[in-house]
C-alpha cells in the first residue's frame, strides 16, 4: 500500500478503509492526552532537552502540550485546535514557570494561571485569575490536577431561573472563530496532520462542566450532585437549559463550518459521561427523552454543513446506549472503556465496528499503564490493536488521559508496541 501522510491516514480511518499503518493521536484533545509530568519524561527519553520545560495547555486536567518535534518524533497523527479560552478562563499565552507539587516537576503555565496555597498546603484556582474573588478549584499536594470546588449559591426553588445556567453559551466573537481559523489554516498549510476540532458549548450536560470553573460567580444549579438530582426532579428546567444551549449552538455551528470549511477531519461535540464502571448512569428512555434530540439535532447540522465526522467522548459501560449514540449521528466513539462492564472489545468492534470509529481503548489506564508491568502494557497494547484495527475505523490512543504517574518505562513499552504493530 502506498504511504499515506497522517493526514490521509486518518481520512483513511474516519471513512472505515483500512490505512497504510495504525493511526495514533495522543494530545489532540482534552480527553487524549497525557499529564504534564508523563509528557515532560517521555520528551526527555526520546528528545533529551534536559532544560526543556513542558507547557500546561489544559490546565483543569494539567495536560502538557505535545509540541511537533516530539509529535514526529512519537509517529503521531493529529493535531488538535481548541478554544481561545481554556477550562478556567483564560488564554494560554504568556507563560511563566510552574512547579509540580507531588513531584517537584519544572513546567510552564499561562501568564494568568494564578494560585494561592490554603492551610493544608494544597493550592487554589481562581477564574479567569482573579484572585479577589472565591477560588473554583484545588489541587491537592499530592495530586496532579485540579478538582471543581463546590460554589452553589443556595437554591431556592420558587427563584430558580433557568436562564441562570445558560450564561456561558452565547454567539463565537469574531475574536473567537479567528482564532479557530488562524490554528486550522496554519496546522493544514504547515503540516501533514489529521485536524481535531474541539467544538465549544456543544456538550448537553457535561458534568465537568456544570461548576464553571471559568465564571467568577456562577449562578444556577451548579453542584455536581444537585445536577444529577434535577434531571429527574427538575426535568424542565435541564430541558430549557438544552434548548437555549442547542439554539445557539446550531447557529455557532453555521458560523464555523462557513470559516473553517473542510480542512477539519474530525469534531469533538460531546463530552457527557454517561457510564459507569458497572453500567449507564441512565436508562436509554432517558437518553432519548433528555440528551438524544439536542445531540441529533446538532449533529445532523453539522453533517448536513460538513463533511467533519463527529465525536463523542463518554466514560465507563454505555454499551446500551451505543445504538442510540448511532442513531444520534455520532461517528466516532472515545474512549472505549474496555475494563467496565459489557465494553469486552471484540464484542464492540464485531457489534460496532462497521458504524462507529473506536479511537481510544488502546491500553488500560487504570490498572495496566499505571501499575503493571512494561511487559503487560506491550502485551494488551499489542492484543487491543489487533481487535480494533481489525478492517479499518480505529485511532489507537489510551483509555481517557495518561496521567502523570505512569513509569516512563510504561509509557516506552507503549510506543514500542505502537511501532512494533506498525511494521
């Protein structure tokens, strides 16, 4: 087979053809890539740089940035573009230095990624670093990401204002679409990659994102139990919220597709978490009734404008919910949880495979990559390759993010199957 470029190669992928080689991403998106301290090992085994310092580009989740000497270096296939403003608000421009607190690792962080350290000693967020007001998020000492601090203002229930919760979705500013235009047109003029586009404002009922860690004073139903709590018992209100959020979506969409045209591959729309280890958080009635007409809608605009096939990411055991998900218009399943209940992957991809895209499920990264052995993180590598890329639709990339805490030698035995495969 002719060699494809990365690009090709995941065209390839995306159409259900089987490529020249096993396609790969790691970075391309906030649920496909690594820790900052894994990235700042990994960079220096294979690139060395001993006095390069890693940037934050995800700063809730304290994702380092795969830079494009160690994307080509590692083989990798996309690229991502993302919002001008990150998780709390800010943009990612004038970095400063950063220091890890569990293991003392030398980062850089945005300009206005400002911290205070509480009593215990674990650090403080503030929105959009501002410092005089409440703090939306801690890390722990020990830990290596943050965490949403609880704000719920208290609820009264005859004041609730749907309307309260759907301060964040507006119309993109010109600055916005820009800004998306300027990284499509740069990583399609400038490299060979598959283009990811992380689409904002489009993900009904993302819990990570109902505390709005980027808002200084969030109003609403904004506790992450409380949330799940009104979806039942607020059923009406959560449903407003969607319509309104689904409104301006489809005219954002209109607005996108027109500026970035076909030089996007792939679209990240959702990332409602819908599992469990042990099975769905809900029923697939309720899918359908509460979160399945505002995804449809949405992304049947988007294949009706476009040719970008669209991604959704949700966690955990949703193998009752995946023929909904198909109907729903969804292309691209992340990150296939292989270790919950009923997601066995022979069993997806011999159910799935011809409908769905699996990128993810390539390695475990609650037991095997962090905990076991480099020989058992070559092995399942190598085993969960040969099942998904069975006949083309598979993007190899891990269980949701590699954290920090993985021994480097696991994240060497990783890459190792990868080329070992690739030969």
């Amino acid at each position: 087979m002719p060699t494809l470029t990365s690009r090709q190669r995941l065209q390839a992928v995306l159409d259900h053809k089987i490529p020249d080689r096993l396609c790969v991403d790691f970075g391309a998106g906030g649920q496909t890539g690594m820790g900052v301290c894994a990235v700042h090992r990994l960079r220096q085994a294979v690139l060395g740089e001993p006095d390069y310092r890693v940037k934050v580009i995800e700063p809730y989740q304290m994702l380092g940035e795969i830079d494009e000497p160690l994307r080509l270096a590692l083989g990798l296939d996309v690229v991502g573009v993302h919002s001008r403003c990150n998780m709390f608000g800010f943009e990612n421009t004038g970095w400063k230095p950063f220091r890890m607190p569990a293991d003392g690792t030398e980062v850089l962080v945005p300009e206005r990624f400002n911290w205070m350290t509480d009593a215990k000693g674990d650090l403080l967020m503030y929105p959009q670093g501002d410092t005089t007001v409440p703090p939306c998020a801690k890390m722990p000492k020990h830990s290596w990401f943050w965490d949403s601090i609880r704000r719920q203002e208290p609820i009264v229930e005859e004041k609730l204002d749907w309307r309260d919760n759907c301060e964040e979705f507006g119309l993109l500013s010109e600055a916005d679409i820009a800004h998306f235009k300027r990284q499509v047109d740069w990583y399609y003029e400038n490299t060979d990659a598959g283009i990811y586009l992380t689409f904002p404002g489009l993900a009904f009922g993302d819990i990570a994102l109902v505390p709005a860690p980027w808002l200084k004073h969030p109003r609403g139903i904004r506790d992450v139990e409380e949330w799940y709590v009104s979806t039942i018992t607020r059923r009406d209100y959560v449903y407003k919220v969607f319509e309104y959020q689904c409104e301006i979506g489809l005219k954002n969409i209109e607005r996108l597709a027109a500026a970035l045209g076909d030089k996007v591959q792939v679209v990240f729309v959702s990332g409602t978490d819908f599992g469990t280890q042990r099975g769905p958080f809900i029923s697939p009635q309720m899918y359908r009734d509460l979160y399945k007409p505002f995804q449809k809608a949405v992304n049947d605009k988007i294949h009706k404008l476009t040719k970008w096939k669209i991604f959704i990411h949700s966690c955990g055991s949703i193998y009752p919910l995946i023929p909904d998900l198909i109907e729903a218009g969804f292309d691209v399943l992340n990150p296939v949880q292989c270790s919950a209940a009923d997601m066995d992957p022979a069993r997806l991809k011999n159910e799935f495979g011809d409908q769905l895209v699996f990128w993810g499920g390539g390695v475990d990264t609650q037991q095997t990559l962090p905990f076991g052995t480099p020989e058992e993180v070559y092995r399942q590598v190598r085993e969960r390759i040969d099942i998904f890329s069975r006949n083309g639709g598979y993007v190899f990339n891990s269980i949701h993010n590699v954290q920090s805490n993985v021994p480097t030698e696991n994240l060497l035995a990783m890459f190792l199957a990868i080329d070992d495969a690739r030969k």
